[in-house]
C-alpha cells in the first residue's frame, strides 16, 4: 500500500512544523507543547480533505508557519528578579541586521 503524494507532502510539512518548533522554542517545554498541540488539531481538521486547492493552501500555509517561526521568533529570559532579560535568537533568524533592544526591569 503506497502513500498518495498529497498524504506525503502534509507528513513531510508536519514534520517539518515540528521540528522548526523544537528549534526555535529550545528550553521551553510550554511553548513546545502549545505548538505542537496547534499544529495536531490543525492538521487533524483536514485530515480527509480531498480538494487539492485546499489541499495546497494549508501546505503553503504550513511552509509560511515555518518561515515566520524561523525569521521572527526571539526568546527573552530572566534569569534574575528585576534583572534584564537575557535575549535568545535562534541562528536560523540571525542577520547581519539583527538589532537588539534592551528592555529595562
């Protein structure tokens, strides 16, 4: 029994969704958790869609989840009470450009 083409291309955007989230949300286990929860119940609602427009859509959608995490997802830690925030930026999102703002306690 083999797999349809559009069955393989929603595993693969799947996995991908999960594995984007597991990089950028690295340490934070609630985060973790929330998205993959998100992306189940997303993809479960079209679990036997068989337009291949719709079909196609919620692909792009899924490569454009993956392009926002990966390009606008930074992470901000405190480690201290009233102390700044120690600011992550994952290397798939690091520019040239990057620019930093410290935020005050």
């Amino acid at each position: 029994m083999s797999i349809s083409p559009s069955k393989q291309a929603a595993i693969a955007a799947y996995r991908n969704l999960l594995k984007t989230q597991r990089e950028v949300f690295t340490g934070d286990l609630k985060a973790i958790q929330a998205a993959r929860k998100e992306t189940y119940s997303r993809f479960m609602q079209y679990k036997n869609e068989t337009n291949c427009d719709v079909l196609e859509e919620k692909l792009e959608l899924a490569d454009q989840v993956v392009s926002l995490l990966r390009k606008n997802v930074v992470e901000a830690v405190r480690e201290e009470e009233g102390s700044a925030p120690k600011i992550y930026v994952p290397k798939s999102n690091r520019s040239s450009r990057t620019t930093f703002w410290y935020l005050s306690a």
